[in-house]
C-alpha cells in the first residue's frame, strides 16, 4: 500500500505550467482592470470640467 501511494509522485511531471498560466491569468486581470480605471477616468475628467 504504501509503495503505490509513494508511486504517485514519481508519475508526476517535474515542472507544472499550473502556477506560470495562474501568473499571467493574474497579470493579465491587472492590465484589464488598470486599462479599465484609466478609461473612467477620462471620463469623469470630460463630465466634471475643470474644478
């Protein structure tokens, strides 16, 4: 029993592409969200004039 659960993790690929595709999803959400905020902004800028 114990050597088939020990077996497990040697199938398991060394390097997971899991962490790096959460990183870019997560960079990517920022660049978004950023783009989004400076968009909101010039629009808010043209609907308030100069105060």
């Amino acid at each position: 029993m114990a050597h088939a659960n020990s077996a497990q993790f040697t199938e398991a690929p060394v390097f997971s592409f899991k962490p790096l595709m959460a990183l870019r999803n997560y960079i990517l959400l920022l660049a978004s969200a950023f783009s989004e905020a400076k968009i909101l902004e010039q629009k808010s800028r043209k609907n308030s004039g100069n105060w």
